[in-house]
C-alpha cells in the first residue's frame, strides 16, 4: 500500500542529489526571468503615456500578462522535465541490475510501479508549485478569474500525469533509459503536434491519403483532443464568448488525459513481470527477433582491422520494440515533413524554371521557400544536436552499467581508437537525420531558394557545431558513473552555450551579433542566405549606410565557428587524457614500449645462458 518502501525510498535517494537543486534553482530564475519582463518600465510596456501608478486598466493587462507568462514558462516546463524525471525509473532499475531483487521481494508490481510513479510525480508537482504563490495573487490586480486560474492548474496536472503515466510504461519496456527517455520525447513530439495536423495536412494530399484519412479519423478523434496544442488551436477559434463551449473543452481533455494515464499505468503494472523474464522484450518482440534472426536485410560486411569501429557502427544495444516504435515515429513524420516541402517547393521550382536561376524576376515563392527551410532545417539541426549529444554522453558510461567495460580496457585498443570508434558512432546513428538534412540544403539550392555561399557557410557550422556536442558528450561520459548524469550534464551545457548564457546580458540592454555567438541555432537560421539576401548583404546595405550590421552579423557567425571548432578540439583532447585515468592505464609518456620489453626479457635470458655455460664449466 502507499506510500510504501519504494516511495519512500525513492523520495529519499532522489531529494538528496545535486541535479533536482540545480534544476529547480534554474526554473525559478527563468520564471523570475519571464516575469521581469513584464514589468512595466520595461520594453514591453514602452507604449505607456503617463509614468508613476497604474490605471485599473493597466493593471487588469498586467495580472493577466503575468499569469500568460507563468502559465507558457509552466507549461514548457511540465512538457521537458517529465520524460527526464519519469522515464528512466524502471530502465535504470534493470540497467544497474537491481530489478530483479524488487521482484524477488514481498512487493507486487502495483507497489512499484505506483511507488515510483507518485515519489517521481511529486518532485515534478514542485516545478508546478514555484508559480502558485504569485498566480494566487494575480487576483488582486485584477483580469484575471481566480477560477482560470485553477483550471489551468488542473489542466496541467492532468497533463503531467498523462506523460508521466507514458513515460513508465515506456520505461517498463525499455533496456536503458536514455532509449526510454529518448522514445518518450518522440512520441510527445508526435502526441502534441500530430493529431492537429492530420485533419489539416490529409484532406490536401489527394484521393489516397483522403481515404487513408477517413479511415484514422475515428481514432484521431479521441486521440487529438488529449494534446495541448490542439486545446489552444480549439479555444483560439472559440472566442472569448463561448465559455460553456470553453469549459466543455477543458473539462473533456482533462478526462481522456486521466483515463488514457490510468491505462497506461496498469498496463505498466501488468507487463512489469513479464518484461522482465524476457530480459526488456516482450512475447511479440521475442517472436520477431527468433524471426529475423540470420535474415537480416541489409547483411553486415566483414569486422577488419578495425573491430572497435565495427561494433560501433553495426552493433545495436536498442531493442526491437524501440526500434519498431522509432520507425513508425519517424515515419509519420517523414510523411508530414515531405508534404509541407513539396507544398513550399512545387512553386518555388516553377518560379526559378519561369525566372531563371538567381536573384533575377519575381522572387516571392523562392524567399518564402527559403523562410520555410530556415525555420524546418534550425529545427533538424537542433534535434540532430541533442540526438548526437545525448547518444555520445551514454558511449562509454553504457560499457560500465553493462559489465563490459573492464572487458574493453582489457583489449589491445587504446583510447584513440576507442574514443574515435564511440564518436563516430554517435553520429552513425543520426545518418538518416543527416541524409535528410542535406537533401533540404541541396532542394533549396537547386530551386534557387538559398545561395551556393549560403549551403557552404550552413554546411560547415553545423560540421562544427555536431563535432562539439559529440566532443561534450563524450568527455562527460568519460567521468560520469551512470549515463543519466552524463545525459543530464551534456543537455544541460548545451542549453547553457546555446542561450541561456544572455540571460546575464540583459541588464546592459545592449544587442550585437558578438553576443550571440554561442547561440548556434539562430547562426545557423541566419546563415541560410537566398539570392536575395546575399545581394542584400553585399550591396543593399552598404549603400544605404546600415553596413555594420551586415559586418557585425558576419562576425559573430565567423567567431562562433572558431570558438565551437577550439571548445570541441580541446574537450577532445581532455576526453583522451581522462580516458587513460579513468582505465587505470600509464601514460604514454611514461610508458616503456612492449618492443622495449621483449629486447631486456631475451638479454636477460641470454645473460642467465652464459652464466650457466660457466657454472658447468666450473664444475667440470
């Protein structure tokens, strides 16, 4: 019964590390962040006639401000932190071989699942928690109903507990848990944007995907109305004079969101024994593997010479289940991703082939191309990024939580080879995200929508920026004990130089592009120049005198490439020093050559030969 040994177990071990202090002190800042930016003297506000008090007016728009703000920064947070918080409570649990003990004792499966589920839920009630005192005050100025106010809060709880509830039952079929942590990022991306889109993205396909459409229809239906997204899109097109049409709205998402939670939990409960006796894979997945087993699609070529490279580029530790669920993801989003390429593209190309190639004739469908992929490529590179940093942080922490890591230090290879072999395979894994990535440049060129500099100057910042979230997840994986903390470490670094830093430049209230240097999503937005752009950039602003701009920009993109390319040369270089500390081997400085070693083993037993041929001659 609750709250039982593993709640209570779990709430002590968890409250007492490092990460969930820094993690809540870092909300709080960025809440306080959001909030100071409504403050009236600031720039948000500038349009205001008379300084000193408030009017009644003023401040009915700043209570309401104010709790926008605490209810997006609230929300986002609910939406990141759950899968990080909740998804690897069971995976971690067989990864470090501990399981099987919770099994074997006196607890039922509904005391664990249940257990971990309310002591992780709990810590994430706390992020939900930080914005209640001042939303509870919001009232006085006014513009806010105090009954919005707990129904938002009610909204987001239910949310949670939707994706906490998805998130153990991923966990409770998953081997590690940054595959479960990493599948259930997926499956929310799909959850929030995907059911809104179908009903407006398949009616436009055509004859096929009209009847495709009708036939998930009935199931989009109940599946859609669960996801934020879609409530905001439903209540935007209310107005603000349906309530009851608003509250029905409310009152309907909240219920599917307990129902569909309340499922997933006791299918968590039930399956929890069951995984386990397969070793991560259930009875349909054991089949399948029994299947395929000798039949692979694509056969594997020789190992070689190089055996560490080998295994890392064929060899999956991902179970099938996972597999077959990325694959469906990534399918329906390759579906989605094609249509809204071809719906930009198709006029852009009929306008180069009308206009010819480069900034010549009209030009409006190949600079709306070119918006299109600047937003759909920083939002790849920035997936790919994580995807990489995250895949290269568990590299060699994955080797110590799986027993073989003594096996592999006890190997002939030495870290070069092993490091170099774990590098590229965090990239190896995302070569489908890449391919897809490159075919988009490479579309956008060749309908004259981005400039040849244009692909050049993308193609070798995201090169660098990759190598250096590949370089940062490996050095934290070399240290780390468990590939959760390297995983938290590396995520957090890279929101850390991706932006997070400016937050300390906004008492100076000064821009430039040298400030942005490390934010390398917007470097790469920005680097993405069409025709127009370029002939704007070279021309069209030296001519009308706004020329520093176009050199400050310039910069800042130059500087950050130079800063990223020596911060993942060195992190490297640490990572290999760190390497031969954390195997327990000498330095290569101070180590004496094997050949060294064969040459004095055979004059000592030359020397011990001659000594032998004299005792004998003594002798006789």
């Amino acid at each position: 019964m609750l709250p039982g040994p593993v709640f209570n177990a779990e709430l002590l071990t968890t409250a007492r590390r490092t990460r969930y202090y820094v993690v809540r002190s870092v909300y709080g800042a960025i809440l306080l962040f959001f909030v100071w930016q409504n403050d009236p003297e600031y720039g948000a506000w500038g349009s205001r006639k008379n300084a000193g008090e408030l009017s009644i007016q003023e401040m009915a728009r700043l209570g309401w401000a104010l709790f926008a703000t605490i209810l997006v920064v609230q929300s986002i947070a609910v939406l990141l932190l759950t899968p990080t918080l909740v998804a690897g409570v069971i995976a971690e649990e067989r990864q470090r071989k501990t399981l099987h003990y919770l099994l074997a004792s006196r607890l039922s499966s509904g005391e664990i699942i249940l257990g971990k589920l309310a002591a992780r839920m709990l810590h994430l009630g706390v992020f939900v928690a930080i914005g209640l005192p001042i939303t509870s005050l919001l009232s006085l100025f006014g513009g806010v109903d105090p009954n919005v106010v707990l129904l938002t809060f009610a909204i987001t709880v239910t949310t949670a507990f939707f994706l906490s509830a998805l998130s153990i039952f991923v966990s409770t079929h998953a081997r590690r848990p940054r595959e479960a942590i990493s599948l259930v990022y997926m499956v929310e991306f799909c959850w929030l944007f995907g059911p809104t889109m179908i009903p407006f993205l398949m009616p436009r396909g055509g004859v096929w995907w009209n009847l495709l459409y009708e036939w998930i229809k009935p199931i989009n239906d109940w599946i859609a109305p669960t996801s934020p997204f879609h409530w905001f899109s439903v209540v935007a097109r209310l107005g603000p004079s349906s309530a009851g049409a608003f509250l029905e709205q409310c009152f309907w998402m909240m219920g599917l969101q307990t129902a569909y939670g309340i499922v997933f939990v006791l299918i968590a409960i039930l399956r929890l024994r069951g995984v386990n006796r397969r070793d991560g894979e259930g009875r349909l997945a054991s089949r399948l593997a029994g299947f395929r087993r000798g039949r692979r699609l694509l056969p594997r070529p020789e190992c070689g010479d190089d055996a560490m490279m080998w295994k890392e580029r064929y060899v999956s530790r991902t179970s099938l289940v996972t597999k077959i669920a990325v694959i469906a993801i990534v399918f329906a989003v390759l579906c989605g991703l094609g249509y809204l390429t071809y719906d930009f593209g198709k006029p852009a190309f009929i306008e180069v082939i009308a206009n010819g190639y480069g900034a010549f004739g009209g030009e409006s469908a190949r600079n709306e191309f070119n918006t299109y992929l600047r937003f759909m490529c920083t939002l790849m590179y920035v997936v790919l990024a994580l995807a990489v940093a995250s895949s290269a942080s568990s590299g060699l922490t994955s080797e110590r939580e799986e027993d073989t890591w003594m096996s592999l230090v006890a190997t002939p290879l030495d870290g070069v080879e092993i490091l170099r072999a774990k590098m590229v395979g965090a990239l190896w894994a995302q070569r489908w995200l890449v391919g897809v990535l490159i075919f988009h440049w490479v579309l956008g060129l060749a309908a004259g929508s981005v400039h040849p500099l244009g692909v050049v100057a993308v193609a070798l910042e995201t090169s660098v920026y990759l190598g250096f979230a590949i370089a940062l997840g490996t050095y934290f994986s070399v240290g780390a004990k468990t590939s959760a903390r390297a995983l938290v470490a590396t995520i957090g670094t890279m929101f850390l130089v991706n932006g997070a830093y400016l937050m300390c430049c906004i008492p100076f209230q000064t821009w430039s592009w040298l400030q942005a240097v490390g934010v390398t999503p917007m470097v790469e937005a920005v680097s993405l120049l069409s025709f127009a752009d370029f002939r704007d950039l070279s021309y069209g602003k030296i001519r009308g005198g706004n020329s520093w701009e176009s050199i400050d920009m310039m910069a800042g993109a130059f500087v950050s490439v130079v800063c990223y390319a020596v911060a993942a040369i060195v992190l490297t270089l640490r990572a290999l020093d760190r390497f031969d500390v954390e195997a327990g081997r000498p330095s290569r400085v101070n180590a004496v050559p094997p050949s060294t070693l064969m040459v004095f083993d055979d004059v000592v037993e030359a020397n011990k030969a001659v000594d032998l041929e004299d005792d004998t001659r003594s002798e006789s």
